[in-house]
C-alpha cells in the first residue's frame, strides 16, 4: 500500500512519495500557424488551414489542435477532414453522404441559430499515431464534400466581420 501524501503550504510535504517512472509524452516542437482569411466556399476539396512538421524520431506521435471560426445559418451536408501527405486521418465511422474521409459530418449543423451574423468556434483535437517519419509532413485541415460553408466569417458577408482560426501541431516524443 501507498501511504497517504499531505501537503501542508507552510510546513512542506510530509509524507512518502512513491517511485515513479515518467518516460515519454515530452513535447519536442510545436508549430502553430492562424488565419483570418474569410472564405466562403461550395467546393467539396477546399484546405482551410495547413502545416508542415518534421518530427525528430520515428516513434513520435503528432498531436494536432485546430480551432475553426465557421459561419451559422448554413446547412452544410458535409465534413471536414484532416490530412497528413494528402490521406485522411481520424476518419469517423458513420458519416453523413459523401463526406466519407472526414473526421466529422453533419447535415443541419449550423439550423439552430439562423443568425447570419454569427460565427461559432469548431474545435478538433486529434493524437496520430502513425506518422514512423522524420520527413517533413503536411498536415491539413480541409473541407469534404460539403454543399456550402463559412470560414472565419459570417453568412452575411465579409462586411461583417471576420474571425481568427487557429492549427496547431505539437510533436509528442516516445
């Protein structure tokens, strides 16, 4: 058994610690880049926001964080996908119609707020695994299938305003 550990602020840690051995899950880079392109887009191939990494072994792993300013008020009948050297990663099981390489497919997303003024933050968070590289890899975030979509803007237009994405890919060392 493990004895109990108290912290006291003014007298210190009382108490035994037990052994433990932290190997791996180190960041050893983290490349970031953002975008307040607006974009309004019916293509069904459109990359939103991409990033190159080179990682440092092999048995690294690349976790990837995208946060996405979309417009409201639309109804999308697609995806969005990620890729990495051009092939889809994180690929969801079911997806809606011909979104079938994306990471998250939906119909009415955007119908329950009709404001055309609104843009919503679309957050994906996503550990690959399978990179076995030391080259430098792209990995992008892009649209699939999709029948209309808003990026980092409003439905309204342009003159509206417009938002700031973020993509974010961080190196996880074994």
């Amino acid at each position: 058994t493990m004895s109990l550990v108290k912290l006291n602020i003014a007298r210190g840690v009382t108490g035994t610690l037990p052994n433990a051995n932290f190997s791996g899950g180190k960041i050893g880079q983290v490349i970031s880049t953002t975008s307040d392109t607006p974009v309004s887009t019916s293509s069904g191939a459109t990359t939103m926001m991409s990033l190159a990494i080179t990682p440092s072994a092999t048995s690294s792993s690349v976790l990837v964080f995208a946060t996405l300013m979309l417009g409201t008020a639309s109804n999308p009948n697609g995806g969005i996908k990620l890729t990495r050297g051009g092939t889809a990663v994180g690929v969801v099981g079911n997806p809606h119609g011909g979104a079938s390489n994306s990471f998250w497919s939906a119909d009415n997303y955007f119908t329950d707020n009709e404001d055309t003024y609104t843009i919503s933050p679309f957050q994906y968070t996503f550990l690959d695994t399978g990179i076995s590289t030391t080259s430098a890899t792209t990995y992008a975030i892009a649209t699939e299938s999709f029948a209309h979509l808003y990026f980092n803007r409003p439905k309204d237009g342009d003159s509206s305003g417009n938002a700031r994405s973020t993509f974010t890919l961080m190196e996880v060392l074994a």
